[in-house]
C-alpha cells in the first residue's frame, strides 16, 4: 500500500465514512444528517438512503463563453446502475431551469468524470448553450457511496402521507405579553412586540415577536405558539431555536420565515453568505411543528437552497414541488 492510499484511507475513516474493522453497527444517525466537502464536491445522503454529490467549479473573475453549472449526481442504490446526473445552471439573479442531458449525453459525461483527468468539463445543450462544470474527484465519490450502502443497507419506506395545515395571517390581534425572563437577551427597543400572527388549523395560533433590531445581519425573531382554547403560550422549542428558555423550550430561530399558504416554517444558519449553511423546514400539523426537511451546502458555490444537499426527509409528509 503506497503513501497516499493510506493517507485516503485515514482520512475517511476520521470523516466517518469508511467504518473500522469489527462488529460495531453505523447507526443512521452518524452516517445522515451531516455533508461531506470532498475537493470541492458537497456529498451526502438522506435518512432514506438516497445519496447525493453536488460541486461546481470556483467563481472566476474572467469572463467565461457560457454558463457556470453545478452538477448534481444522484447515486443509484441498485447494483451495477450509473448515477443520474442533472446540471443546476448558477445565476445569482433568478434560480433558472434545471438542464437534463439525455441517456447518450449522461454516458459521455461520466466517462470523462470517471477519467478524472479533466478539471473543467463542457456540456453543450440542444440549444448550443454552453455549461462549465467540475470534472474532478468523481472517483473518490463513487467509493464513498459504495462504502455508505453497506454500511447502512436498511432504507426507510415511506409512510402514509399527509399533508401540511395551511396558516391565515391575522391583520387585528392583541398577543399575550413576554415575561422578563425571556426578554432577556433581546436587544430591540420595541422588544416584546408581537410582530406577525397566524391562525393554523382550529387548534393554535402561531406568534412572532420581534427580538432584535431590523437590519441587524442575523435578526433574531421570538416563537411561539398559543392554544386557542386555554391561551397557553409555548416557545417553538424546535431543534434549531436558541436563546432563553421557557418549560425546556427555546424560542429564538435566525433567519426563519413562516410560508402561511403551504405551511412551512423556515428556519437557516449561514456562515456569512446566503448560498451554503444548514436550512430546517418544520410543517405545520394539528398538533403542531414536526421537522420535514433538513439541507445543507458547504460550498459556497452559488446555490439556492432549494438544491443543497438533502440529508433529512419525513417520510410521512407530502412537501410541495417549490417552497
């Protein structure tokens, strides 16, 4: 075994993806929910199984004759079955159409990514529109996916669906007061505030204060939930909020926005740029906030959120097409 083998090896045993030798299990835990950065490459896999690679070539300052494209490669859990691969054309202005290669197109390109000796690859639409996109590391990723089927072979089905209760934004609403303590740490001079509220179904209403100034690069909004028939006021207490506590929960969530008409809460950490970090999507059901989805992107390469890395999925929830 040469140097650099061993040094890979190494490598991902400390990343978690290459288990050591003996009896001891992967849970789905340590293998999901977290994305990999492999030389320039974002991979990961879901709670279902399905693994995905996504990478693109750096943002130049000189001026390329086509379109900069982030290549999604989406592993095939059946043996022996090439990859799908979709190219995510990257526009900081509009999120544009995805570019599907046909079958003779897709089996051009993986030759070339499988070769690997390329660092920019071209792809020319039926339009003659010209892509750039990564052509390096390919290999790396197909070993790591090789090593995640069996090291995690169990796959999810999904269940019986249903579907996200819908929100009414209320324009007239007089929302309880804060108590000091989980005032503590806002720094608004109108702290305390409610600042938005919607009714969600027939059992709760969903309140938001504001805690921080506006303007401020990560503003901090207070959540809550309200009983309509008792009053009770409990914080959103979701894996993401932060802050002071009330009854174990937190209410604090940055970045986070509520969708009314489907019934999603968004909430997003970034590391100072929009286009990576870790976004959570909770769906609105009768008795409240469940997770629906989780994405991560550790590559700031351009991507709107829609299309980073999913490494969550409830499988009872119907989740509409764009959100």
């Amino acid at each position: 075994m040469n140097f650099c083998t061993y040094t890979l090896i190494i490598a991902m045993l400390l990343a978690g993806c290459l288990p050591p030798k003996g009896d001891r299990d992967i849970s789905p835990r340590y293998i999901n929910e977290a994305v990999m950065q492999v030389d320039g490459w974002d991979m990961g896999c879901d709670n279902f199984g399905n693994c995905i690679a996504i990478g693109a070539v750096p943002p130049r300052k000189v001026k390329m004759e086509g379109i900069r494209g982030a290549l999604r490669i989406v592993f095939n859990n059946a043996e022996g079955q090439d990859p799908e691969l979709t190219i995510i054309p990257l526009d900081y202005e509009q999120r544009l159409p995805d570019v599907k290669p046909s079958p003779q197109q897709t089996a051009v390109l993986l030759a070339e990514l499988r070769d690997g000796r390329t660092y920019m690859l071209t792809y020319k639409d039926g339009d003659e529109t010209v892509y750039y996109v990564r052509g390096r590391d390919f290999p790396r990723l197909e070993a790591l996916h090789r090593r995640w089927l069996r090291a995690y072979p169990v796959r999810l089905a999904q269940q019986e669906p249903i579907m996200p209760v819908k929100g009414v934004r209320l324009r007239n609403f007089r929302a309880p007061t804060l108590t000091e303590t989980i005032l503590a740490e806002c720094t608004s001079p109108n702290k305390g505030i409610v600042d938005a509220a919607w009714d969600v179904g027939d059992g709760f209403r969903l309140l938001r204060y504001v805690c921080s100034p506006k303007g401020r690069f990560s503003a901090e909004m207070l959540w809550f939930t309200m009983d309509k028939q008792s009053g009770r006021l409990t914080p959103i207490g979701i894996d993401e909020a932060v802050g002071p506590k009330a009854d174990g929960k937190a209410a604090g969530l940055y970045h986070a926005y509520f969708e009314p008409t489907q019934g999603l809460l968004v909430t997003r950490k970034s590391a100072g740029s929009d286009d990576c970090g870790l976004l959570a999507v909770y769906a609105a059901t009768s008795s409240g906030f469940v997770l629906a989805e989780r994405r991560e992107a550790r590559h700031c390469i351009g991507l709107y959120s829609g299309d980073w890395v999913q490494t969550y999925r409830n499988p009872a929830l119907i989740m509409p097409e764009h959100w």
